[in-house]
C-alpha cells in the first residue's frame, strides 16, 4: 500500500497513529507531496488533492482521513479505531478533538487566503473552537493509549501536538492540568513519537 502524506497534517497523522498501532508500517509506502502542487501521480489518485490519501494493494486509492481509517479497520481489526466498549464516549471524546483540529486548519488555510484571518468572524469562532475543545479535552480525556489506542486518543494527541505546532505564541496547555498530564503520559509511546508534525 501507499500512502501520500506530508509531513503537518494532522488528519495524516491520525493514519499514521493507527497504522503504528496495528502494526502495518511495514505494510505501508509513505510518499511526502505538497497538496497545493497538484503533482500528477497524487491527483490521479485523489481529485480534491488532499492528503491523506491512501492507495491500495490493488490499487484503489482511498481518500479521507476517517475512511482510511475505516478502511484499516477492515484489513487489521486489532486495536480497533472504533471500540465497541464505551463507543458513546469515545465519539463524544474524539469529535471534540476533530472538531478543534477542523478549526485549526481552517486558520492556517484561511491565512493563505486573507492576512486578517485570524481577527474576522470566521476566523475568530475557529479560535473560540480550539479553546473550547482543548477545555472540553481537559474535562474529559480519552484513555492512554497503553490502555487502549483508539480514535479518540489519535484525534487528542494529534489536535494538542498541531495546536501547539502552528500557534506556538502560548502555551495552550497551561491551565489545563488534567490534558497536559494525559499528554505527557503518552510521550514515549513509539507511534506518538515517530509521527510528531514538523515543517
């Protein structure tokens, strides 16, 4: 299989975490593009150019995050993304931390577009998004990963680690206690480490 990828996504990251955790990486070609190039090989694979985007054995390609992950499910159940045991909160858990981390792109997409962003409308709900979930994430963490890693655990890890990548201006964990421990107890997990974002 391959997947295209580069290298500050957070929604690679989130297949990257679980292809880590299935034990797929060495079922699995990585290939680093720029979305906004439009290479050939990477559009005919993906119209909408986005990564992740995963093409199979066969050569079906894949887009989307989360239908990847659907996808890796399907061939490595185990860990599963989606547990059956307390599914409820794991969804609760893991949409507050996807929709934080739409937020966050959203601002740095938005940014290419209109140097005023950040102070527009848009632009000020998708910062009230990232602080809001961050604090809702405090409230109520996902399991560590050695207990369970699941899509709630990727998509908290990966909206802390982006925040803190692309808004480096504050330290977005200071007052709170409770996701900053749960952060630091996954830092040696091998999957958290190896896929950490970097320009």
């Amino acid at each position: 299989m391959k997947l295209y990828i580069n290298t500050t996504s957070p929604f690679v990251r989130l297949v990257r975490l679980a292809i880590a955790e299935k034990g797929l990486a060495g079922r699995v070609e990585t290939e680093i593009v720029d979305p906004w190039g439009d290479a050939e090989p990477f559009l005919r694979a993906n119209a909408a150019a986005r990564v992740p985007t995963l093409v199979t054995d066969d050569g079906t390609p894949i887009a989307e995050a989360l239908l990847i992950l659907r996808y890796l499910d399907a061939i490595a159940p185990e860990p599963s993304v989606w547990p059956a045991r307390d599914l409820e909160r794991t969804l609760t858990v893991a949409a507050v931390a996807l929709g934080a981390i739409e937020a966050a792109t959203s601002i740095i997409i938005g940014r290419k577009s209109s140097p005023t962003f950040d102070s527009d409308a848009v632009g000020i709900k998708r910062h009230r998004t990232m602080r809001e979930g961050l604090r809702r994430l405090d409230a109520m963490p996902p399991l560590d990963f050695a207990d369970r890693p699941d899509i709630a655990g990727y998509a908290a890890v990966t909206v802390v680690d982006y925040i803190g990548f692309r808004f480096p201006d504050r330290d977005w964990l200071a007052d709170l206690p409770t996701l900053s421990a749960w952060r630091e107890r996954q830092q040696q997990r091998e999957s958290v480490a190896s896929t950490q974002p970097y320009a």
